[in-house]
RNA sequence: GGUCUGGUAGUUCAGUUGGUUAGAAUAUCGCCCUGUCACGGCGAGGGUCGCGGGUUCGAGUCCCGUCCAGACCGCCA
C-alpha cells in the first residue's frame, strides 16, 4: 500500500494517527535544524515535518530533496504549532519516521504553482507538467463533470448514446476535410468527420428516435482561441418533434448543466430572437446580451444635411455609450484608430458627447446644428454625460464593424462579467447563404435543413429570403451550438441540393445513401449539436477553450509536445501508394 | 493567403539617441537560521540577445530576409 490517506484529507482529528503519504514536492524550507516539506497530490497539500533533534539523519536526506520529487512518506499526524489556516489541512503536519524517494526530478522548466512563471509555449512544451498545476486540473474537473451530467440528463430522458465511424466520406460542402489514405484502396481516402450529421439523422431512419453522443469532429480550417482542428460536440438528434421541442428540450439540458456544475439559475425561459432581429440590433448572429449598447438606426436623424459621408451611406447605425462623455480627445482618437485597423477596416468614426449642460459637442460640428443633434440623442435615448458612436457604410458591413465596437465597448467598461450567463436562442437563420466567391448558394447551416414551409414560395423566386428551421444557443457572444429541423423527403432534399448547384449525379455520388433512406419512411426529425469546448470554457469564464482540452494543438495546428504532425518514411508512403510533390 | 504583437539568463521581463564588462526579479547551487508556509540573511553560477545577411569605426538596439509563438481578418455547412 502506497499511501493510508492523500494529501488533501488529513484533519486534527486524526492527530496521533501513523499514516503513510504519497506525492510531489512542491516545496521544501530548511530553517537550520527543521525542515519542512510540501507534499502535493490531486487532493491538496500536506506538510510534513523533519527535525534534526528528532533524527538528524532523516533531516539531512530531507534536505537533499528536489522539486518535484516523488516520494512517500510514514509518521505521525501531528498538530502545527503555527497554523496555516489558509489551507484545509493547515492545522496539522506529519511527524516523518520514514522517508523513501520513488522517483527523483530534474528541475522542472517553470514553477509548478497556480500561479507558474512559465509562458505559453513552454508549458505547451511540456504540457504533463503543466497539467500538474491546480488551476489546469480544475478545467479539466470541470469538463468531466459538464459531460458527465450531460449523459445522466440525457440518459434519463431516453436518448441512447450510439457510436458513429470516424473514417467516413469527404464530402464537397462546409469545412476541409481531414483525409485519411486507405492502403487496402489504393488511390482513396477516408475523411475524419466533420460531425456525425448524417448518421445521426440515418439513425433517425432507424427508429433510434432520441440519439446522443459526446463525440470528436475534424475540421481542417485554420485555428483561433476558440477553434481546435479536432474538437468535441455534444450531438443530438430527435425523432417526431418540432422546433420548439428541440428548443424546449436542450434548454432543459443547459438548465440542468449550470444548476449542477455552477450551482447557477439560467432563469426560467431562455429568450428567443430570430436571426434578423439580433443583426439589426447587435449586429451578431451571436449577441452578447449581458449589456445594452443596442444598435439605433440613424438613417432617419443623420440624412439631408449635407454630410456626404453619411448622405451616400445604405445604413448609419448608432450605439449610446452610457456616462463616457468624460471621453477625452486622446481616448477618442484611440477608439478611431481602433476601428480602423484593417480587421475592423472603418475609415473612421463620428462621436457625439452629451455634455452635462445640455449642449451636444460632435466631430461633425460643422455639418448638425445643436437642434439636429439633439435628435441624435433622443433617437439614441442619450443622457448628459452619454457617448454617441456612430458608423456609416454599406449595410452589413456597417452592422459587422459596429457589432465589434460595441463588444469592445462592452470590454472597456467591463459590462462583460464573466461569472454572469446570458443565454438566447436564435432562430429563424436564412436557409442560404450568397457565396461572392464562387458565385452560388452555400447552405448556411448544412443541406439537410429544412426550409420553413411559409417561405416555400420563394425558393425559385428569391432563394436568398427563404428562411430555414435553424437555430443556434448563444451564451456571452459565443456560439455554443445550433442545429435544425432537418429536411426529410427525398423530393425536397433533391430540390436543395440542386440549389447549392450540385448535379444529379453529384448529389447521387456524395449523398446517395442518405436520399435512398428517405425512400424507406423516414420520419420527420431534427436535432442540435453544442461544442462541449465552448460550453465548457463560458462556463470556466474563459474565451480560450486550450485550457478545457487535456492536450490541445497551438495556432499552426501542431501538437508541440508530441511534435506533430511529423513527415512519413519512404516505406509508408510505398504502401499507400502516394508521391509527395513538395 | 493577410494584418498586428512578441522572441534577451532555466523562467518572466527591462535594456535610453547605435557606444565601457547586457541588468532585475524569480528559479538553481552553497553557507547561516528550530515554526516556515510568497519566510529571511549572505554569497555563487548561469547569455549563440531566435536564425541568416546588411549598414556602421561600433548593432540586443537600425535595415532586409527567414523561422517560431500569440491575437486577429479571410476561412470555419
């Protein structure tokens, strides 16, 4: 037996015990004579005891202990004579009688302390030891426990997790496809999915009526804080239900999350916006609805008065920043340059102070008198001592650049509280999506979704307006998933696909297996999917979901620990019947 | 594919207008200290200033190229 307790457990009231412990250093003192040693395992930290008076011998080992060492220890639970009460089990230590060191340690690269001295890179380098530190193994408690109650909840209102295959078909829409070459076909690849869509769905053909499964997804883009080529999703699908069960439904399992791992109340009903209601006010598919700062148009109170920038713009959209008309000139000026820069590519930015004497003071003095201007603010419901921003240009642009300044606002004035959870469903997603590019339709959630039959009338007409059963759960202004009523006749998905200019024999190539299905009475159904990433890390309060996955790759893709990818020997390639043209 | 920021001791960083021997903190090692817990005191070792080239009497510092890391845009049904 290694270890009679660990080292988070010990209390006064086993003062007198002999006990046996096992861990890591974290620490030793030698104060000439005693030494104290910091013993750390999963469960907390122990110290343990050594006096030279006691066993001169045992204090002089002691003393030669590292970092990071693994040892076990035997003695006796001691009270402290100076408490710590800043940890639990400060009140005693350990007496030690016998010291054995399992396995030494050379010098870790940075501290193993919640607070490290290491850097990004490094503790990426060496992620096992990084993975030591309190304040990474409570991320990933954290997500066990989000999955782990994900199962039960599910579990307990009849979906059955079944498995899908990972080496699947690359198919021509949504993300890259990772490929896979298959030696036993020489010339042809597997793909790594992008999400088990279109087995759940069969499964749905199948009678499985309520699928989930906690699943990894492949998608070969390039990478951000809260994008992973490899990720997880929280898969779902139903069988005979509409929207509002799905909505119904999967907020009963957010609820559920939150209440149990955060011991947080999401409120009773989640509100609900559709897609062109949460771009003309936020400007976001995703709005973050923890603070105001709604967009106001101001077409009407801006045009007409000879300012060209504003008279040739489609849309003049406003925000009212509350009390920042203490804004000085330099801080303005840094907004302006903020919006400028090339990602968020405003030619500049027009403000409006409401001063707290009732007089308005505007970059654009010359072109609005005071009375035009106080019609900026009651358009805007502006106060004194208030900031109006204002932005021109084309429609979406317009509303893209403002839905960014507005989140930096919200930044600025810390109206973005990490420990608050805002949820909203979004609905009512156009069912396509104008490509400039390669001059198509591109479905903007996948091909299977079903377009509302109250626009059906439009799809020959004007594609672009058909809206779609799709939805998505936003949270804080990320999108923690989404899914859709999905299309379940042949006749129409047929008609879809013809729609994202596939060609018969395409459509029979890619998706064959899926149409020939919904020949053999395939019910209606629909689901959803949640990154278990994403939900984690809001839930953590995080932007960055590499803390929430035990060993993550960096932006380039790349596994730094392990170091890859890595290059194949001459033999692999042979097999597979491939020639590199690098 | 693009934009921005960074790369200096094991680590985190500072380094002025281009100018003497490149510093601090922390970690490590040694000595002192019997109640530390961010202990303290004294001392020591530790540098390919990412890499390559250029300008210059002289480059950590300026220029060009390149690699790496991070954030973002494009991309991500």
């Amino acid at each position: 037996m290694y270890r009679s307790h660990t080292c988070g457990e010990l209390r006064p009231s086993h003062i007198g015990e002999t006990v046996k412990l096992a861990g890591w250093v974290q620490r030793s003192k030698d104060l000439g004579g005693l030494t104290f040693v910091n013993l750390r395992d999963r469960y907390g930290i122990t110290q343990l005891n050594f006096n030279s008076e006691d066993n001169a011998k045992l204090t002089a080992e002691a003393n030669k202990l590292g970092r990071e060492y693994v040892i076990q220890v035997e003695g006796e639970v001691i009270e402290r004579s100076s408490k710590n009460m800043k940890i639990p089990t400060g009140e005693i230590e350990i007496r030690v009688s016998k010291l054995t060191v399992l396995n030494a340690s050379k010098t870790p690269p940075f501290t193993i302390e919640d607070d490290t001295d290491g850097g990004e890179e490094l503790r990426a380098q060496y992620r096992y030891l990084d993975l030591r530190r309190n304040p990474v193994q409570e991320k990933l408690r954290l997500r066990n426990k989000v999955a782990l109650e994900t199962r039960k909840y599910l579990d307990s209102i009849d979906f059955v997790d079944v498995e899908t295959p990972m080496l699947i078909k690359s198919t021509p829409e949504g993300a890259r496809d990772f490929v896979v070459p298959s030696r036993m076909n020489a010339g042809q690849f597997y793909a790594l999915p992008q999400s088990p869509q279109t087995f759940k769905q069969l499964l749905m053909v199948s009678g499985f009526d309520r699928y989930y499964q906690i699943v990894k997804c492949f998608r070969d883009e390039d990478l951000r804080a809260d994008r992973q080529p490899e990720f997880t999703q929280i898969d779902c699908e139903m069988t005979f239900v509409e929207q509002d069960d799905i909505l119904n439904t999967f907020e009963g399992m957010i609820k559920h999350l939150f209440t149990e791992v955060k011991g947080v109340d999401l409120g009773d009903k989640f509100p609900r916006m559709t897609y062109a209601e949460a771009m003309t006010r936020y400007g976001s598919d995703k709005p973050d609805i923890r603070f105001g700062m709604e967009f106001v148009d101001f077409n009407e109170v801006t045009k007409g008065r000879g300012f060209g920038i504003f008279d040739d713009a489609e849309a003049v959209i406003a925000i009212n920043a509350e009390q920042c008309a203490v804004y000085t000139r330099k801080q303005l000026d840094k907004l302006t340059d903020w919006v400028r820069r090339p990602q968020i590519g405003c030619k500049g930015l027009i403000y409006m102070r409401c001063n707290e004497d009732g007089t308005f003071k505007s970059s654009v003095d010359k072109f609005y008198s005071q009375e035009d201007l106080a019609k900026w603010a009651e358009a805007a419901k502006a106060k004194p001592g208030d900031l109006i921003l204002v932005l021109s240009g084309g429609l979406a642009r317009v509303q893209k650049q403002m839905n960014e300044l507005r989140l930096h606002m919200g930044d600025e004035l810390g109206l973005r509280n990490p420990k608050v959870f805002k949820p909203l469903w979004v609905v009512d997603f156009p069912l396509l999506e104008w490509d400039e590019e390669s001059q198509r339709y591109h479905a903007m959630h996948h091909p299977f979704t079903s377009p509302k039959p109250e626009d059906m009338h439009l799809i020959d007409t004007d594609p672009g307006k058909v809206r779609a059963n799709a939805y998505d759960l936003a949270m804080n202004g990320v999108e923690l998933g989404g899914g859709s009523i999905r299309i379940h006749d042949r006749a129409i998905q047929s008609r879809m696909f013809d729609l994202l200019g596939f060609t018969k024999e395409e459509a029979e190539a890619q998706f064959g297996f899926l149409m020939s299905a919904f020949e053999y009475g395939a019910p209606p159904h629909g689901g959803l999917a949640f990154g278990l990433d994403r939900l984690v890390a809001t839930m953590g309060g995080s932007e960055s979901i590499r803390d929430y996955i035990a060993f993550p790759k960096n932006n380039s893709g790349r596994d730094v620990m392990i170091d890859a990818p890595s290059p194949l020997n001459e033999e692999q390639f042979k097999e597979l019947n491939i020639k590199l043209t690098l």
